[in-house]
C-alpha cells in the first residue's frame, strides 16, 4: 500500500553551512523504496541529494513486496520488509508504504515530502545526544568504541550497515519499465553485533571483510531511536 503523493516542492532543504567534522552528530535516514514502486523515484533522487551532506547518512533499504507485480527488486530482502514492519509495530500502525523514510529512528515520513523531512532532519541534529562513537578498521577487523555522557534511554542495540555507494538498473518489467535508475547508498546487510547498556564505554570488534563501505549505528530497542552513528568508507 502506498499514498500517491505529488510533489509540488522545489525548494532544498536549508541545511547549508560550515561542514561538519566526523565527530559531529549524524542523522540516519533509512528510505523504504523498491525498483517495483513507481512513486519511489522522487524518494530515491532525494536520498541522492542527501547524501551530499555530512551531517546526514541516509540508506536505501529495498522491500521485497512490490516484486509480485512483474519486476524483480535486485536490491530487495525481505528482512528489510520485516524492519519496515516492526517500525509500524512500534507506531502502533498496521500500514507500511514505499516510499517511506524513517528519520532518525523515530519519525515516520511516508510518501515524498521533501519539505517535512528536512524539517525533521534538523530537529533530530539540534537535539542529538552526547555520544562519543568512533570506529576503527585494521584488515577485516573492525574496532567500535563509544562513551556515553547521558542516558541512552534504555539499552540499545549496535549494529553493522553494510552498503553499495550507487548502481543503475535498467528496469525492464512493472511499473516502472523501460526507466534506468541510479540507486544510491543501497543496505546488503544489516545485523546486531552487540548490546550496550551505557552505563560503562563501548569496547567491540567484528569481523568484517570486502571493500563496501560500513555504518556502525546505535539505537535503542524498537526498533526506535538512533542514539549514534558513524560510518567508515
């Protein structure tokens, strides 16, 4: 299921200024799309667009239910489905859609609205927590290191993101046939690797192996809030 949303705003976010060094807040994105979704074009372009700024790390995640249509998602997992879920699980909705993004683990965006997501991006870096979250990587290992200096809120939960930077498809089937995307930022993986309380710093290591660029992101049970991110090209 899915709104049909027509997008009548042109105007980028004002999120212009100085850089913001690694040790800075980031804000996750995680765009919910498919290659099947014919309104998840604009969605996809936008993630582009967001990933020219530092201070957010917007991912693409791939659902698998727009492939019974009569194209095949290259991208899509169903586990990607089954987070997208458990995100309405916790709002407390039985709906899921494509396109839909999810800021900063806590506020739901469906549909392509450009204008209310930047608000809700600059909302999450003005109120981002205190966390010292750094991570290092010698061959396929893979050092993690945080200090908390408030409440997480509860425990949380640190996991390894795992993605491809861009790739085109020419898409030859379904609602999108004969169009040639670039997808940007596409999650292969995503898995827990560990718990951590807050009440003492973060010292982890996970084996990691192939060129593709990682994200360490920390988030409290939910799944729900993004307490911290930081990612490693």
């Amino acid at each position: 299921m899915r709104p049909i949303i027509t997008a009548t705003c042109g105007l980028w976010l004002c999120l212009q200024g100085a850089a913001f060094a690694q040790s800075q807040p980031v804000v996750v994105i995680e765009l919910y799309t498919s290659q099947g979704c014919s309104s998840c074009p604009p969605a996809d372009d936008f993630l582009a667009m967001l990933a020219m700024d530092p201070s957010i790390l917007p991912l693409a995640l791939h659902v698998d239910y727009w492939d019974y249509i009569g194209w095949a998602d290259k991208f899509a997992d169903a586990k990607f489905t089954d987070r997208q879920k458990d995100y309405a699980h916790q709002a407390g909705s039985r709906s899921i859609y494509t396109p839909q993004m999810i800021v900063g683990g806590l506020d739901r965006v469906e549909g392509y609205k450009r204008e209310e997501t930047g608000e809700l991006i600059r909302k999450h870096l003005d109120a981002a927590q205190d966390i010292g979250l750094t991570v290092d990587r010698k061959g396929n290992i893979l050092t993690i290191h945080a200090d908390a200096n408030a409440s997480l809120g509860g425990n949380t939960k640190v996991q390894l993101v795992r993605y491809t930077p861009s790739e085109t498809v020419n898409i030859e089937r379904g609602e999108n046939a004969g169009r040639t995307i670039t997808y940007y930022n596409i999650v292969r993986s995503w898995q827990t690797i560990g718990d951590w309380s807050g009440a003492a710093p973060l010292d982890l290591q996970a084996n990691v192996k192939g060129d593709e660029p990682l994200v360490v992101i920390v988030q409290q049970d939910g799944p729900s809030y993004i307490v911290a991110a930081a990612r490693l090209d």
